[in-house]
C-alpha cells in the first residue's frame, strides 16, 4: 500500500468537516493543532473512523486528540498500514 499523504489526509478531512464547515487548510498544515484548524473531536473522530474503515486498519485512541497535528496523525496511519500488511 502507498504512503497515505498529505493530500489525502487534507480531502478526508474536508469530507468529515462537510462543506458548510469554515476550516482552512491551505498551506503548511503538518504541525498545526487540529483544534486551531476548526476540527472538533466528532470531526476529528468522524476522521479517523473514515481513514479506518477505508484503509482497513485501526488506529490508537491518541489518534483522535484535537491537541495533535496532521503530521502525527499521519504518521499513526502510515504505522498502521505498515502493521497489518
């Protein structure tokens, strides 16, 4: 399985923050809290649950924290898809 990216990531996000959501996520987003990106802990959880479900992996309950970052997340999906292959 290929690397699970930024890009990818960002278009998951917009899908489970829905488009009426004011949210940006323009630019270098990798170290940024998702918290100071507009995502709650239901859009972060509808987030990872998507990325779980799509990528048939599981991914630790630190994934959902709005205190973390797309950087760390990503790096547990990668982990993840690593794992179960």
């Amino acid at each position: 399985m290929a690397a699970f990216g930024v890009k990818e990531l960002v278009d998951v996000l917009r899908e489970s923050a829905g488009e009426d959501e004011d949210v940006s996520l323009e630019g270098d987003i990798l170290d940024v809290d998702f918290e100071s990106l507009g995502y709650d802990s239901l859009a972060l959880f509808n987030t990872v649950r998507w990325i779980e479900r799509d990528l048939g992996i599981t991914l630790s309950d630190e994934a959902i924290d709005v205190e973390g970052t797309p950087r760390a997340l990503l790096d547990e999906i990668n982990k993840a898809s690593t794992q179960s292959v």
